[in-house]
C-alpha cells in the first residue's frame, strides 16, 4: 500500500460521524454564502428593475427561483437521486472511499460481495486514516491479500480521484465501481470522472445508531457543499489545476508506486 510513511503532511481527521460542534464550521460557510448569494440577488434585481420595469417583484422571483434549484440540488446530494444505475457489469477495480470510522463496516461488506460476485479482480482503498483499517476488515473477509491495495494519503475527496488516477492509471485500470455513502457519491463521481476514470456508483447505508445530529451536520455538509462545489467546477474543472510542489512531490512517488506495484491473480 501507498501509505502515510509517504505523506509527512499534518493530518487531523475530521470524520462525518462529529456532531453540533463540528456544524459550526458548516454553518458559517452557509450564512457566509447566503449573504452573498443575497446581495448577488439584490444587484442583479435591481439591473431587472431599471430594464423591465413593468415586471413585477423581480427580486422575490429571482431569490424564490434560487431558493428552488438549491433546495433541489440539496435534496439531490442529501439522497443520491438520479445516479447512474448499475448496469451488472463488470470493472477493472472497486475503488472504495474512507469517510471515518462508522462508515467502514458497510462498504467493507459492499465491497466484499461485488468482489465475490466476479465484478472485478481487485479492491483499492483511498483515504487518510481509514485505508488501513479498511483493507484489515477486508482481510478479515478472507479477501485474498493480494487483491486488496489502497492509498493512505488523501485528506479530500478531489485527492482520492488524484491519488486512485495516480496509481490505478498506472495499471491499466480506467473502469471502477466506486463505493461510498449516498450524501457523498455526486461530488465524488464527478470528480473521479474529471480524473479520466469512467465510473459506476454503488451506494452504502448510513449507519443505523447514528442519532440526530451526525445526520444533521451530514445534510448540512452536503447541502451547502454541493451547489458551491458544482459551481467550483464549472468554473475551473478539477483536472486543470496543478497540484502544489508538496502535491505533485507526493504524486511522483504515487506514480512510481502504481508502476512497481502488479497485481496477482
């Protein structure tokens, strides 16, 4: 595995399952976003008025409109409508994403299942701090060990399609059956598919202890993420941007990972 031994970055885990006082953060970004969004509204309403004046209350029709489409992209994310379906066929590797301690369980099994159903011949993990103990649950499915690879470098999920393209691409390996929760899977098919991989979504459950507020901070993650995010990429799509020197230093000896590193059948 590409482990941590290769990334000397500072890592502080910041996993989903955190309640009220991680919603802070979130919260922030939302009236932070609101406000601009806002304002955004009241400049272009008032464009609306000086051009059609005999229109009326534009600037209630442009914020109830926008409202709308980010309620709905919201809803979208928070549920994971509208993915691709899952054809039933078959993939070069099953890429699964860490998101923190009390969501391996469900994509360990996930994963386990599409491997014994011949969906593809390997298992590669991504993510820092849950690489490890997700290839060990994997294992402990008697998973042969020489099937199951990961990286343990990835802090976000635009680095686990960077790192999994790094090393997987290396391999010949282009078709994938991403597995990660519902809330999570738009942002992280889009950027698996702006890394080149062409990508058939499968979805894990959400934990059934998880109370009000881990799900609370979820849907507020997601639901103000998303819309800022599609926007993000619209406007500079993932694959143009060039790492930073401490990135692409990391990403070279991920490359020579993915080259030295073969399969067995």
């Amino acid at each position: 595995m590409f482990d941590s031994r290769f990334c000397p970055r500072e890592f502080t885990q910041f996993p989903v399952e955190f309640g009220w006082q991680q919603l802070r953060s979130p919260l922030l970004l939302f009236l932070a976003s609101f406000i601009v969004v806002l304002i955004s509204l009241w400049l272009i309403a008032r464009i609306w008025r000086r051009k059609f004046q005999r229109l009326i209350f534009p600037s209630v029709a442009v914020v109830v409109c926008s409202l709308i489409t980010v309620g709905l992209i919201s809803v979208i994310a928070v549920n994971g409508l509208f993915l691709p379906a899952d054809p039933g066929t078959s993939a070069d590797a099953i890429v699964i994403l860490g998101r923190g301690r009390a969501l391996r369980m469900d994509r360990a099994r996930i994963a386990t299942q599409l491997w014994q159903a011949k969906r593809a011949p390997v298992i590669f993990v991504s993510g820092r701090g849950d690489a490890l103990p997700l290839i060990d649950l994997l294992v402990a499915k008697d998973l042969p060990q020489q099937v199951v690879d990961g990286e343990n470098c990835s802090m976000t999920t635009k680095e686990n399609a960077i790192f999994s393209a790094t090393i997987l691409q290396q391999r010949n390996i282009q078709q994938i059956i991403l597995v990660s929760d519902s809330p999570h899977m738009w942002r992280s098919l889009i950027e698996f598919r702006a890394y080149g991989f062409s990508v058939i979504p499968r979805t894990s459950r959400l934990p059934a202890v998880w109370g009000f507020r881990q799900k609370a901070y979820l849907v507020l993650r997601e639901s103000v993420g998303l819309p800022w995010y599609l926007l993000r990429q619209i406007a500079t799509p993932p694959a143009s941007i060039p790492p930073d020197a401490e990135l692409s230093s990391l990403l070279q000896k991920a490359q020579q990972y993915g080259q030295q590193r073969l399969y067995v059948d």
